[in-house]
C-alpha cells in the first residue's frame, strides 16, 4: 500500500496533518489556511483598513464605556428596586471594562485585579436578570451556565471549562472577542460542601468543582474543547485567557439565614450588643450577609477570595410585583399588549385585577417568576379565543381574572 504523501506549508513549514486545511498552487507549492488568514489582515493593516475579523477581535472600547450612574439608569428600565445591587454591579463592571480598555494599567508597579461578584437573593428577585440586561448594554458576549451540571473530572456530567465553550459560542467562537464577556454561573449555592465531616463517598459536584472553577475565576489560559463536552488526549483544544472574563455568580442559599442570625447573636453579654440586635431587621436578614456566612453555607474559602465583591438582593414585597407588572420596558402587561396587538386586539388591565395577580404571587412565594405564571393561566382563554373573534378591545377584570386562574388550577390539580 502506497504511503500517503505529505504536504507541508512553504511559510510555516508545518504539515497538513498540523493544519486544518493547506491550499495547493503550480509546481507544488503550498500554503496554509493560517498563513493565508495572517497574510490577509497585514495587507488589510498596510492598506490602513481593517479587516472585519480584526475589527471584532480587538480590545474592549473603553471609550464608549458608560459610566456607573448611566448603568444604574439603564437598569432601572428593566428592574425594578434593588438599588443596592444595581450600584455594586454598576461600579464593579465599570471597573472591570476600564481595566481592560486602560492598557497602561498592565505595567508599571500596580496592576489592576479583576473583581469577580457573587450575588445572595431568594429565586425570583433578579439575579440572572441584573447580568443580562449589563451584557444587552455593554454589547458583549454573554453566557448563562447552571452550576448544578458540573461534576469533577472523569465523573459523569459536565466539566467546568465547558462554561468557556458556551461563552465562545455567544461570541461566534471569536475567541478574543470572547476574552472580554461575562459569564453568569446560576445556582452556585448548589453547589457547597455537604459536610465537613470526613465521608465514604465522594462529592463530585461540590467542592470539587468549586476547586475546578479557580483556575477560571483568577484568570489562567485554559484549553477549551472546541465542540464542548468531555477533554480527550487527541483532540485539539482552543485555548482561552480568562483574566479578563468577568464572571458574576448567583445563587438562593436558602437557609443563609440561619448563618447570619447565628453570628448576629454570637455574643450576648453586654449592653452595646443588646443595642445592636434591636437594630437588626429580622425580616431582611441578607442585607448583613459577610463572606464568612458564605464560607458557613459551604463555599471554600479559595472561591471566596476569588469572587471579593458580595452583594445582596432584597426579597420582593407586594409594591416591587406590582411595579414589575406594569412599568419596566419588557413588563408582563406591555408583553401581553403586544401579542394581542399583532391581531389588532387592544388589551387593558382593571387595577384590581393587577392586584389580585400580585395577591397571590405574594402567597406562592416565587418572586416575579410567579407572575408569569398567574398571569398565563389568567391570559389563556382569552388568546385563545380572541384572534379568531372580531373583538377590536379586551379588558381584565378582577373578577375575569380571578375565574379564569380557579378554573386552569383545578384542571390541572385534577391532571
């Protein structure tokens, strides 16, 4: 059997087997399709253009960088409350992009570190939220990654540095545009150490993959599998440098609650302590949430140092829902407005209707999650119905609403 023949690149001098692709010309000349794609933006740079990869791949526009107040406002668009996150994660990005858009800050004797930040806050006040609309304004590429999938390594599930493979993915798989997004790990509370006593069975997606995760958080050049999924010795792997990868974890910690009260009441003797647990709110306990709670709960003390801004989300009370409903730009009530407007129906909300949405999110405890849901159930019949009607205009009532929510919940308590 004839040897196959090898052609190698007359630039690089690398091999077809090293390369993707090699380009053959007259009298055997070859060249790869790196050494092509090099030639192309050097022509591009001496022509004094750039090449439309190089214009995608270049560093973040510090420049056009909105400042923390102008975050602050455009996220007051989409969110409602939650003032004191809004200007931690203002003031946190702003800083992280100026460090990337700032060059000079590299050298010299201080050297800027990035400032990773872990949001506390019960389901459905606006973690996951906060980072999506920051990325929507920045126009950089932005990943949501479940931390509950991830197992150590050789173990069935997902390994951490698949969270770089999702990311290069919302950015085209231009790596270095990708160098500058922003990864939102959800659910990192799930997770924390189980225990710290000794165990016979191994935690595979705790502690484990919180030691996994440290090499991304600090910033280190990792080699990613270009199709995601499981590391293999042969295959090739795209390399990234995440020292410039913000990465803002989010998570419930139900039950962080308990940790916090507990310090509060560490020490009991003493008058000066008495005054201080009077002026604790017992109803809002995560607003005095320390990096030692977290550590509590079960988070390792190398993960903390790596994610030093903590940040709180305060739980939503009945004026919060009831903003949610009806006044950021993508509120529920102008969606609704909106689906029905496509078929010329003009929608309206009575108040007392809006109020009795809000009642019973309040008795669910979901958060603004458990608006949607009411608000499907109550919405249904109606666009269902009313595309094929010739009706031009459609109000909710409260007593519409509250009829059309009984009836779907029985039918699918009896299902």
């Amino acid at each position: 059997m004839a040897k196959k023949r090898t052609s190698r690149c007359g630039f690089c001098g690398r091999t077809d087997e090293e390369v993707g692709l090699m380009l053959t010309g007259l009298e055997g000349m070859n060249i790869c399709a790196e050494c092509v794609e090099r030639a192309h933006q050097i022509l591009h740079e001496m022509s004094g253009k750039k090449s439309p990869k190089t214009t995608s791949t270049t560093a973040f526009d510090y420049r056009n960088m909105p400042k923390p107040q102008e975050i602050k406002e455009f996220l007051d668009g989409y969110v409602i409350g939650q003032d004191d996150a809004k200007r931690f994660l203002a003031v946190s990005v702003y800083n992280h992009y100026k460090r990337i858009g700032n060059p000079a800050t590299e050298g010299g004797d201080v050297e800027i570190e990035k400032s990773n930040i872990i949001m506390v806050g019960a389901t459905g006040t606006g973690k996951t939220l906060l980072a999506r609309t920051i990325a929507k304004l920045l126009n950089v590429p932005f990943t949501i990654v479940d931390a509950t999938v991830f197992t150590e390594a050789g173990y069935v599930g997902e390994d951490v540095e698949s969270i770089l493979s999702r990311l290069l993915q919302a950015a085209d798989w231009d790596v270095r545009r990708a160098e500058c997004g922003i990864v939102f790990i959800d659910e990192i509370d799930k997770i924390a150490r189980k225990s710290d006593n000794p165990s016979i069975t191994r935690d595979v997606s705790g502690e484990g993959v919180q030691q996994g995760l440290l090499k991304l958080l600090e910033g280190s050049i990792v080699n990613v599998p270009p199709k995601g999924g499981r590391k293999h010795p042969d295959q090739e792997y795209t390399q990234v440098d995440t020292r410039n990868i913000l990465f803002i974890c989010g998570g419930a910690f139900d039950g962080i609650e308990k940790k916090i009260a507990q310090r509060l009441n560490t020490h009991t003797v003493g008058y000066n302590n008495v005054r201080n647990t009077h002026r604790v709110d017992p109803k809002n306990l995560l607003q005095y949430v320390r990096p030692t709670d977290l550590k509590s709960f079960g988070l390792i003390p190398e993960i903390i140092g790596r994610l030093p801004v903590l940040t709180y989300l305060q739980p939503l009370d009945r004026e919060a829902l009831h903003r949610i409903l009806t006044e950021p730009r993508n509120s529920l009530v102008r969606q609704y407005q909106k689906i029905l407007a496509l078929d010329g129906v003009e929608l309206s909300f009575e108040p007392a209707a809006l109020d009795f949405v809000v009642d019973k999110a309040v008795e669910y405890k979901l958060g603004a999650r458990g608006l949607r849901s009411i608000m499907e159930s109550i919405m249904v019949t109606a666009m269902y119905e009313l595309p094929s009607s010739r009706k031009r205009k459609f109000v909710v009532t409260e007593d519409y609403a509250r009829r059309e929510f009984e009836k779907n919940n029985t039918l699918q308590a009896q299902v």
